[in-house]
C-alpha cells in the first residue's frame, strides 16, 4: 500500500493508523497546490478529487476519505484494537465520533484555509468551532481517549486539533483537550508519523 499525505494535513489521521497497526506500506508526499507527487506525478491522475489522503492499493485501486481509510486499516489489523468489529455497538460510537469530526471540526477548520473565505466566514467559523470543541472537551472529561482505548478517531482528532496551532485557535480554555494532545501526541506511533511528515525532528 502507499499513502499520498501531504504534511500535517488531514492525511496524517491514515499515517498514524498505519503505523499503530503495524502494516506495510509507503508513503508519498503530494504538493497540493501543484497536485504533483514528490515524485513527479500528476496526483489528480492518482485522486480526481485532488486533495489528501489517498491510500493506493495492492491491487491497483484506490482508497480516499480519511474516515473510510482508517476504518479499512483497522479491519485489515484486528489486533491492533483501533476500531471495534461489526456489530459491535462500540464500532459505531467511533464512527460517529469520525463524523463529527469530519463534519463539526475538519469543515469548519477549512474556512482557514480557504483563500477565498471572508472574515466573516472565519468568525463564524471560530464561533462553530468553540461551541463543538466545548463538546468534545466533555465527552472526554477525565478519560484518556474517546472511547474506551486509542482508537482510529483519536488519531483522526488528534490531527484535527493540531491545525487550532496554525490558525491561532486558543485551546486554553480547554485544559482537556491540551493535555489530550499532549498523551496522544507522546504515542510511539503518532511519533513516528510526525517526524516523518516532518513536523517534528
């Protein structure tokens, strides 16, 4: 398998759960505003939609949708423990938290990185954010994760709330969801996926 990710986007998500599941693969940079791979390709040749991720298959097909291509990874490693098997009601608690991050979060986080958002945008975008921020600060609580163990939607929520940073969102009045970053962030895995996307050394 090969993932196309480019830094610290939401690719990030499928790189950690790759690497938390112990499964081969490589990985390949995308620059997103030439759509071309660190190897030269065309990515909109690889993914029409033109954006991260996009997870290539052995068989030549290809996978793109964060919260699809976690759930694929982790049933390809049962073992691993990332997400619940089906019919496991648990399996659908961390699908719906993938929906509310992809829906509640990754959305509203995009209003900032849309060239063409208008300050009014990104002001409401903040209010969403806050409101939807205050709510996963509470569903977390004392816990050390979403549900029960690490699981494919705090690899996908621990991405998410790493781009507050760049659009210079205070997390400050969540101590919560600081320290939550801190523990999911000193994970061997998430280490690992970080410094080979080069946001850490």
């Amino acid at each position: 398998m090969k993932l196309y990710f480019s830094p610290g986007a939401c690719s990030l998500s499928p790189h950690i759960v790759l690497l938390e599941a112990g499964l081969d693969f490589s990985a390949e940079r995308v620059d997103l505003r030439a759509k071309l791979t660190a190897g030269g390709a065309d990515f909109r040749a690889i993914n029409p939609k033109g954006y991260v991720p996009a997870l290539a298959l052995d068989d030549g097909s290809v996978l793109t949708e964060g919260p699809a291509i976690v759930q694929f990874l982790a049933d390809l490693a049962p073992g691993a423990g990332l997400l619940p098997p089906v019919g496991d009601a648990a399996r659908y608690k961390i699908i719906s938290w993938l929906s509310f991050i992809s829906s509640e979060l990754h959305k509203n986080f995009n209003a900032f990185f849309n060239p063409a958002a208008s300050d009014d945008m990104k002001a409401h975008a903040r209010k969403i954010l806050a409101v939807r921020l205050e709510y996963v600060a509470a569903q977390l609580g004392n816990g050390d994760y979403l549900e029960g163990g690490f699981s494919v939607a705090d690899a996908y929520l621990f991405t998410a709330l790493g781009w507050a940073d760049v659009v210079k969102l205070d997390l400050a009045a969540w101590p919560v969801l600081g320290a939550y970053r801190a523990r999911i962030g000193a994970r061997p895995a998430v280490q690992q996926a970080l410094r080979a996307e080069g946001l850490i050394k």
